[in-house]
C-alpha cells in the first residue's frame, strides 16, 4: 500500500512539473486567452484598445470551449477557433504537446482503462 501511494504520489509531482512547464501547454493557454478576450470584449491584442482584457481564465472554463459555438452554422466551435489558430503557425504543437506532457498523457491512459483507483 505504502509503495503504490508513493508511486502515485511520485506519478502526480511529475505530471504537476511537466504542466508547469510546459511551454507548448503555455502557448495555448495564451491563445485561449486572447479567443476569449475577443469572443467576451473584443479585444483582438493586449495593445488593441477598445475593450476590457481578462489576463487569466478558471481551468474549468476551457472545458466550455467545446460548447461553444457560433449562432449561425454553429458547427465550429471556439476550440476549433483556437486550433485553426495555432496549427497554421505552429504546425509540430500536438507532437510537442504529447511530448512535454508524457507523465500526464500515461496516467490519463492507465486510468481510462482501470476500473477504479
């Protein structure tokens, strides 16, 4: 009992370093940001003028990215905003994303699978 938790344990400080550090994980954190500073005030660049800029958002918000969709033809969504954003300019961010996020994508599979704790 006492080595499972401490591998546990071990497995949830290195996930925590790798978020933390993770510069691709970063960039869209930052993209996010800007969608929902344009979606929610209009405002296109920190510099942009002519709105209010939100510097952070809750970690719950991004999943609402998903459900949110245009009025009309509402199948693009504002995450598809965010990854036609990205992808253009920085095409290698999903392989970089697994990457920094190796200890995070490991534990996330072994529990899909698992049936409890």
């Amino acid at each position: 009992l006492h080595k499972n938790l401490l591998a546990r344990v071990e497995a949830l400080r290195d996930a925590c370093t790798q978020v933390r550090g993770s510069a691709a994980l970063r960039r869209v954190f930052g993209t996010v940001l800007r969608v929902g500073n344009y979606l929610n005030h209009g405002v296109d660049a920190p510099d942009g003028g002519g709105g209010v800029e939100v510097r952070g958002f809750a970690v719950e918000s991004l999943l609402k990215l998903r459900d949110f969709r245009a009025a009309q033809g509402g199948e693009v969504s504002a995450l598809h905003c965010v990854v036609l954003h990205l992808l253009p300019v920085e095409p290698n961010l999903p392989a970089q994303l697994r990457a920094e996020l190796r200890s995070v994508l490991v534990q996330q599979s072994s529990q899909d699978g698992c049936g409890g704790p």
